[in-house]
C-alpha cells in the first residue's frame, strides 16, 4: 500500500453527480425537439456527439489494455480513472438508439430505391444493409462491454482481496487477445458508423484516422478530470507534475502520430487521383467548409504541435489545461467535419442541435464516469507497484 495516504474517496459525490445527470437529460430533452424541426439535422449532429464520446471510451479501453501488455508503472496512478471511463460502453450502447432510430436519415445505402439504380451499392449490400449493420454494431459493444468488464471487474476485485500474481497475469490474458479484437471492431466501427455516410467513398486507414483523434482526445480528458479532482483536494499527492509531463508527451506523441495518419490518407489520395476517393476531400472545401479544414490542419496539428514541443508547456497544469479543452473542442470539429459535409455540402452550417447533442449525451457520459468514480477508490491502492508510480520522475 502507497505510503502517502491521501484520501482516494470522493465525498459527497451527489451534488455533482445529480448536475450531470440533470444536464445531460435536458440536452436529450432539447434535442428531441429537434426532430421536429430539422430531422436530418437532428441526427447528424447526434451522430457526431455519439461519435466523440465513444472515441473517448474507446480511448480509454486502448489505454488500459496497453498499460497492461506493456507493464507500465508510470500510468498506475491513472489506471482506475481509465477503467472507469471505459465502463461507459453500456451507457453508450443505449445511446446508439437514436442513431437506429436515424438510419434512414443518415445512410444513403438503406433506401431501396438508391441501391436498385446504383451499381456500386448493389456490391456493397452484402455488407451495407440494415440488418447486417445492427448485428455488427451489437458485437461491437459486446466486445468492448466484455474486455472493459472482466478488466475493472479483476481491478476492483485486487482492491478488495489483495495482490495476487494471478490476478496480474489474468489482466495480460484478457489484454492481449483483447487489443486484437479492439483493433478490428475499432476500425470496423468508423467504417460502418462513419465511412458509410458516403457509401461510394474509402479508405483503408480511415479506421486508424479516428482511432487517433480519439484516442488524442482521452488523453485530454484525462488532464481535465485529474485537474479537476486535484481543485477538490483528490490526488494531489498521487499525481504529480511527472505524470502530468507525461499525459503531454502523449498528448504531443497523439498530436503528431494523428497528423502523420491524416496527411497519409490525403497524399495517398491525391497521388491516386481516383475521383470517387478524391471526391470526399472536395466536398469538405467548398464555401465555409474551407475554414473548417484549415481550422483542422493549423488547430489540431500546428498550434498544438509547437506549444507541446515546449517541456514548460508538458508541466504547466494551466497549459495543459487550456491545451485539453482546445483539443477536444478540435476533435469536436475535426468530426464535425467527418460527418456534417454529406448533410450540408455547399458550407458548413451550425446549428443549436450541435450543442444541446453534446450536452446531453456527455452530461450523462460524465455523469456515469462520476458516480462510478465516487463508488471505489480512485486508484487501485493494493498494486505492489503503487508507490513506484507515485514517485516516478522524469529523467
């Protein structure tokens, strides 16, 4: 057990946890609204919501199953807030009704009438067809319902019991071939969700594009949330400006590593010069569109990419800070600009619906990470590695 004994218990958790859940249920509210104003705008600013946060989850899950395989000591400190994010996946498998509900709206290939006159979509129906894409979509979650699970389930049970080798061998078992699984469904997951929205287009490396945005945005989360504890007197001795040095290495690693995925994507398609890949990229620069992409390559790549350089700037918890909220808030745009283009393709258009989604799908995604935080302790206190991490530095 750690020497420092900080309190790793959130106290009176109810205040905030009911604030979450009340903003999180009127965003829902006003957005249902929505529909009957501008249905398909509805659910294309739905999808982008849902999209963000389970990237987010996602991120979560990737996180914890590598600081597993690779036996990290750094990253323990942070591994329950982790494990707790990524039990969102049952929350998130409910929230993907509306998109169901949405279908017609937002995928060309469910009208019958448009496969019948289209040859490339008569090709794709084996794959793009309705009831294919739920069973699809239910595996996925499962998936990630069950590696999460079996995962937090082994974390909680070595806070109760003990430290038992047994136990840390079980976390590689369940990682291993689960990080394997993670890649496919993962990749799967943008392709169908995502990559469908213009059935005619693709790309092999579209599943890794997302990954990392999301994954990039976790690691932005995880800054706030650890903040945000630290304000309230939660882990100030636990974790410490290292670990935060090293949330913004990764922060910096993401930041290049998604730019490097994305600049791949778009060189391989210019120099193709294919017209039915080049085509996406068009539709994504006429009018106000232009602003978005640029806002993408000099917000999410260039600004941050030299602000991270900086080592002042990786152990400046008010850098970081401001550093989180504007990366998320491109990850944000950055789907925006994935999704909206095959609703509105002459310009981007804004609309209130965009804001009262993600409100009401993060409110209630926060409020389940709080209210699962507030149940346990904030880290898994009987890992024989716990002080290590405490006092690890950067050399």
């Amino acid at each position: 057990m750690a020497e420092i004994m900080e309190n790793y218990r959130i106290t009176a958790p109810g205040g905030l946890q009911q604030r979450l859940l009340i903003i999180g249920a009127t965003g829902l509210a006003l957005s249902a609204l929505g529909y009957f104003v501008d249905a398909p705008q509805l659910f294309y600013s739905y999808l982008t919501a849902f999209t963000f946060w389970t990237s987010l989850a996602l991120g979560a899950l990737f996180f914890t199953m590598l600081h597993h395989l690779v036996d990290a000591t750094w990253s323990i400190v942070l591994r329950r807030i982790n494990e707790t994010i990524m039990t969102t996946m049952p929350l998130l498998a409910l929230l993907f009704l509306p998109i169901i509900a949405g279908m017609h709206d937002l995928y060309h290939w469910t009208h019958a009438d448009a496969v019948a006159n289209d040859p490339i979509l008569q090709m794709k129906a084996p794959w793009l067809n309705t009831g294919f894409f739920l069973i699809r979509t239910a595996f996925y979650f499962a998936v990630w319902w069950f590696i999460s699970q079996k995962l937090y389930g082994i974390s909680l049970q070595q806070d109760v019991n003990g430290y038992d080798p047994h136990q840390t061998r079980r976390f590689r078992l369940i990682s291993a071939p689960g990080m394997i699984l993670f890649a496919l469904t993962s990749t799967f997951a943008a392709f169908d969700w995502l990559m469908s929205l213009d059935p005619h287009w693709y790309s092999t490396i579209f599943g890794v594009y997302v990954f990392g945005g999301g994954f990039l945005g976790l690691i932005c989360l995880l800054v706030l949330l650890v903040q945000y504890l630290r304000s309230r007197g939660l882990l100030v001795d636990t974790i410490t400006i290292e670990h935060y040095h090293d949330l913004g290495k990764l922060m910096f690693a993401f930041t290049v590593f998604w730019a490097y995925i994305a600049f791949s994507q778009y060189f391989l398609i210019w120099y193709a010069n294919i017209p039915e890949e080049t085509i996406w990229y068009q539709h994504r620069w006429p009018g106000s569109w232009k602003i978005f992409t640029m806002l993408i390559v000099f917000g999410k790549f260039i600004v941050p990419f030299l602000l991270l350089m900086l080592r002042a700037t990786k152990r400046s918890l008010p850098a970081l800070r401001i550093l989180a909220v504007w990366m998320l808030l491109m990850h944000w745009v950055d789907l925006h600009w994935i999704v909206l283009p095959n609703l509105h393709q002459h310009g981007a258009h804004l609309s209130w619906m965009d804001l009262t989604t993600m409100v009401g799908v993060g409110g209630l995604f926060l409020w389940w990470i709080w209210r699962r935080l507030a149940l346990h302790e904030l880290v898994p206190v009987n890992d024989p590695r716990l002080d290590q991490s405490i006092a690890f530095t950067n050399d």
